[in-house]
C-alpha cells in the first residue's frame, strides 16, 4: 500500500457521508491493478446489534441508489 499519499480528503468525505447517508462502508482504492489504500468505516448492521464494519464485510444492496451516488462523487473528487 502507497505511504506517500495523502488520503484524508477521500477519508472525511467518506466519514461526513456516512453520518448522512448510511451506516458503514468499505473503501478500497487501486492504481494500476495494486490496492494503495484500504479503510472500512462505520457499521454492516445497526439492528439487530451493531456490528462494525470488517475488510470482508458482504453489504446487502437492497437499495443500489445511495451507493451509486456516492460512488460517482467519490469519483468526481478523484
């Protein structure tokens, strides 16, 4: 993974969403096919417990709507 770039950008945009849009997610960024940065954030489930967000987490996309947005304005920032 890449030491020499700065992700804190990406990294609040992810984390001010979270807050308004969904609960958890999983980030995993690639430069000609090598991962360079990897976070998960928040939580898989809020009910009936919360249960923290892992590396291998599987989402259930019930609604495609919110993680396409959100897709395509973490492209545009890039």
């Amino acid at each position: 993974m890449s030491k020499n770039i700065d992700f804190s950008r990406i990294d609040r945009f992810v984390v001010e969403n979270i807050e308004k849009t969904f609960p958890g997610a999983s980030l995993a960024i690639y430069k000609r096919g090598e991962k360079i940065y990897e976070k998960v954030y928040g939580y898989s489930e809020i009910v009936p417990e919360r249960r923290k967000v892992q590396e291998d987490t599987i989402f259930d996309l019930a609604s495609l709507t919110t993680r396409q947005d959100s897709s395509f304005r973490a492209w545009y920032i890039l």
